[in-house]
C-alpha cells in the first residue's frame, strides 16, 4: 500500500473526490442496468485506480467500499442497505463477502456480531486528510500521550467502531511500545507487557479497562454491568469473566493487583477496582490513589466531541463574542498573556456570561471552546455546593489545583466552566452567623483569591443581572450580557432550527411570540417527538399551538412566559 494520498493538482483528484466518483459513475448515476456490470469498471477505471492504489484495495474493494461510505453517515448498516445503495438485489451482494472480508482486515469497515458494517472515525479521519489510514507509531509518548490512546481507543469501541480484539491490539501495542512513560513501565513490571507478559487475554482485557475507568470515568468502584459496551458477545464473556472472577482464576485477582471493593467492612462481590497499592505505584505521576482525574462536580469536555451549532446574536452580542473568540485563539492568546505578564499584569482570562436563562450563555461556551480548540473543564456548581459539608474550602481549592495541573500539562489551555453559578457569585453576606452563611462567605473569598492568581481562562455564566456581588465583578475581565433577541434575530432562530419554515411564516412566529432561543428550541422539540410518536410533521398551525403552550394567561398582567427563557 502507498502511504502517501492523492497528489492534490489540476488534474489529479483527491482520495475523497475519486470515491464521490465511483458512488456516481457506478450506483446513484448510473442506468439501472448499467449498475455493477462490466462496462462500470470502465467507465470509473480512473477513479478506481487512483483511490486503489492509495488504499491498497482491489478494484471490486474499492468499489464496495465507496459505496458504504457514501452510506455510512456515522451509522451502522445491513448489507440490505449497502445492497440498496448500489443498486442491486440483497442475494447479488452477497457475492461481495470476499471484498468484505478484505476490507474488514485492512481495517477500512468494521463489522460487528450483528454483521452490521461501519466505517470507523479514523479511516473517515484519514480519508478527509487525502490519505489512507495507518496504523499509529506510539513511541516516544509520555503518560498523558498513553493515558489519551486509552480513551480514544475505548470510546471507539463503545461506539462499536472497533471490535474488542482491535481494542486489546491497541493497548497492548501501547504497552510494548518504546515509550517515555513511567505508567508503562511499571505496568510491564506487574507482566502487561502484551502478548508476550505473563498477563492473560483476561487479566489484561479487565486491567486496561479499570484504568480507563478510573481515570476518565472517575470511577474506583466498578461492576459489571460497567462492561456493557466492551465485551464482544456480551452475554457469553461477562458470565465466562465474573466466574473466573469468583473462582479466582484470574491473575489480576491472585496477585493482589485486582480486589472487591468492601463498602463499612464488608464486601461487596459485584462490585471491584485496581488495589491502591498497585495505583499507588502505576498512577505515581499523577497521584498514585489519588491520580488527577475527574473529581466530584468536574467534568472534562473534550473540543472535538462538541457538535457545531450555529447561534445568532443581537448585533452588540455578536461583536463582543467575536472579539472574544479572537482573543481565544491559540496563538492571540498565548501573545496577550505574554504581553500582560511582561507588564507585570495578571494573565488570566475570566469572562462573565449574564443575561435571562435561554439566551445562549452555556453554548456560546461550548462553540467558542470547540471553535478554538479548547477542552472545557465543567464545574457542576450544584454538585460541588452539596460537597461542601465538612470539607468545602477543601474541596474547592481541590478544584483550582486540578484545574492548574491541567493547564500545565496542555498545549493549548482548557476552560474552567462554572456553569449556572447564581449560587456562587450572588452578594456575599455581611455578619453572617449561621454556619451556612459563613460557610458559602468561605468559598466566595477562596474563589476571589484563586481568580486574583488565575493562569487559565475562567468563564461563569448566570442568571444575574443585579444580584451579583461587587468583588466578583471587578474581577471579571469580561462581561458580556446576553439579552433575549430581537425580532431579526428570532426570524434568523426560527429560520435555522426550522428549515421548511418560510420566510413569511418565520416573520410571524418572530414578530407574534417574544421567545428565547431555549423557548424556540422547545417548540421545536415538541415538533419532532409527535413527527417521531405519529409520523406526522406539525403543520403552522399546530406550531403556533405550541408557542401558546410557552405562555400561561396572567389575569393581572396579561401574558407572562414560561419554559426557557
């Protein structure tokens, strides 16, 4: 196989456009009797050349295989789909098993026990850079480098775009790899050391998926039921694993590396984890027991799962967004920071979202996170608040800690996001007595202090538009207020959320309706789930019917709004 792609000139195609060709020339622009025949080998024979020399598959492969692309959409098919699309009876394409199969071990499709086909995110990830895929080098990585092959690696098999063998594969290439990490080294000291450890299929299959959960699932308490997504043929490997668990015929459990969980001394048999000893020793970079993953109320985004969404501003909205997202750009952000601490000014970032619930606080964070290639670290403020009991100064500082070893470790600086944070930055209480009061003072003045020293970017959205505290808002850099839309923008809202609206019918719902985009959003919801409950497409009327849903009939006041807002 070439390992180089398409060579992109006047007269040369790429990969993808050469496949596009093949879809057309041999499926959906074809005659029907000239699907699939001989003379559609001729008439795509330069398409098919060029993209088979590259992937390293057989004309038939190559033309199987563009048209399950051209189906595939991120979704599993049957070969009665695949049939369809290249336009042939479901017995005809039987005959294509042997290019199936051909193209299941060159790892381009991937079938699963339902014989179900998908083509896998990073074939798709590679065919979009004009090349084919190939197989990662994983030497030189550090920690973090493995620790993130564990959780791309597993995420792809929960979605089933990799079987439990190419998962095993993986990770036990990553741990004979010539690698800079010490997570790996002394995993090999404990036998993971692939194939060839002393480690089982077993041991190893359970091993690799505690780490997984422990770091990026924040779970030290894991059972069974946690397996549903890894294990091919489920049924048959859980029950076949949790009888080598019981009778202790697994090393990992021999071996002190794996062991129940006790719950007030007692133990609890469905329910297990890698012993502290052995993190302790494994995790030593990061923690050891105490590694730094996800803890209580903090969760990690990552930029490259957040779905674009287009969002329409007033125009004073749209400008200071922007002008943000300008600023949030790596390389302007990395020369504003320099800048300001050249100075001897603070470099952090803190932003302040404010305005009514609906107006598009939480998602201009997400886009402008996944628009400037940013993870975002989500603070959960209730789940943090019912922490507090005891230990929340602790708990709270835990936070920034975690947050400041992240930055340290990244390339690009995530964001902090305290995400509904009324119950934090509301004015703090002057003489408090109440232990409640005095606490809730405690963690304002920790958070003012840890915002004072920030290198990061912090961004807090709210509901508050007079209740916030003053120390708070000096420190906030930005503050941009969201206010609801107005009617050109509500138009815009309506456009896009409902495509088969007309311009004249998107005018009227605007200029009827005094609606946040969350209230929109709402409307639309209603639409689809009768669409999906009846099989029926609401009509204008009963759109209309559902925005009067939104409101409530005031005998004092006339109308007043309810939902989003």
């Amino acid at each position: 196989m070439e390992t180089g792609g398409i060579k992109g000139n006047d007269s040369r195609k790429t990969l993808l456009e050469c496949l596009s060709s093949i879809v057309v020339k041999t499926a959906t622009g074809a005659e029907d009797e000239k699907k699939f025949n001989p003379s559609v080998y001729e008439d795509a024979k330069e398409d098919i050349s060029e993209a088979g020399a590259v992937l390293g598959t057989t004309e038939r492969e190559t033309v199987v295989f563009a048209n399950i692309l051209e189906q595939s959409c991120g979704r599993h098919l049957g070969m009665d789909d695949v049939a369809k699309e290249m336009g042939i009876t479901y017995i005809k394409s039987m005959t294509y098993e042997a290019e199936l199969s051909s193209l299941e071990r060159k790892k381009l499709i991937r079938r699963n026990e339902d014989e179900e086909i998908l083509v896998p995110t990073f074939v798709k990830s590679a065919l979009a850079q004009n090349k084919p895929y190939e197989k990662e080098d994983y030497s030189g990585l550090d920690t973090a480098g493995v620790l993130e092959r564990f959780r791309r690696m597993f995420k792809m098999r929960q979605k089933d775009e990799i079987s439990e063998n190419d998962l095993m594969s993986e990770l036990d290439t990553l741990m004979t790899a010539d690698t800079q990490s010490q997570f790996v080294l002394e995993c090999r000291d404990l036998g993971f050391r692939g194939e060839s450890g002393e480690m089982k299929y077993c041991d190893r299959l359970l091993f690799y998926s505690l780490v997984y959960f422990f770091i990026f699932d924040n779970d030290d308490n894991v059972g069974w039921s946690d397996f549903d997504g890894i294990f091919e043929y489920a049924y048959w490997n859980l029950r076949r694993m949790k009888n080598m668990f019981k009778e202790r015929k697994l090393k990992v459990v021999t071996e002190g590396v794996i062991e129940p969980v006790y719950e007030d001394g007692i133990r609890s048999p469905e329910y297990f984890h890698i012993s502290n000893k052995v993190k302790d020793v494994i995790f030593a970079e990061l923690g050891g027991s105490g590694a730094d993953k996800e803890s209580n109320g903090m969760n990690t985004i990552r930029h490259n799962e957040i779905v674009a969404k287009d969002l329409f501003y007033n125009k004073e909205n749209g400008a200071q967004v922007s002008r943000l997202r300008s600023l949030l750009e790596q390389e302007s952000y990395s020369k504003t920071c320099e800048r300001l601490k050249d100075r001897g000014l603070r470099s952090g970032f803190t932003c302040l979202f404010y305005g009514s619930p609906g107006t598009g606080k939480t998602e201009t964070v997400y886009q402008l996170a996944r628009q400037t290639g940013r993870d975002i670290i989500l603070v959960n403020v209730p789940d943090i608040k019912s922490c507090w009991v005891g230990e929340s100064e602790k708990n709270i500082k835990g936070l920034f800690d975690q947050y400041r070893k992240k930055v340290a470790k990244s390339t690009v600086a995530p964001i902090l996001l305290f995400n509904e944070a009324d119950a934090i930055f509301g004015i703090r209480q002057e003489g408090a007595t109440r232990a409640v009061d005095k606490m809730e003072n405690s963690i304002q003045n920790i958070i003012l202090q840890e915002m004072e020293k920030l290198d990061g970017i912090l961004i807090a959205t709210t509901n508050l538009t007079t209740n916030l505290d003053n120390a708070f808002e000096r420190r906030f850099l930005y503050k941009i207020r969201f206010d609801r839309p107005d009617e050109k923008v509500k138009e815009q809202i309506w456009a896009s959320m409902l495509p088969t609206l007309s311009e004249e019918d998107a005018r009227e719902l605007a200029h009827g309706f005094d609606f946040s985009g969350g209230q929109i959003e709402n409307i639309v919801r209603k639409k689809e789930i009768k669409f999906i409950i009846d099989g029926v497409d609401a009509g204008m009327e009963e759109i209309r019917g559902y925005c009067r849903e939104e409101m409530i009939e005031d005998a004092g006041s006339g109308r007043k709004k309810i939902g989003f807002r």
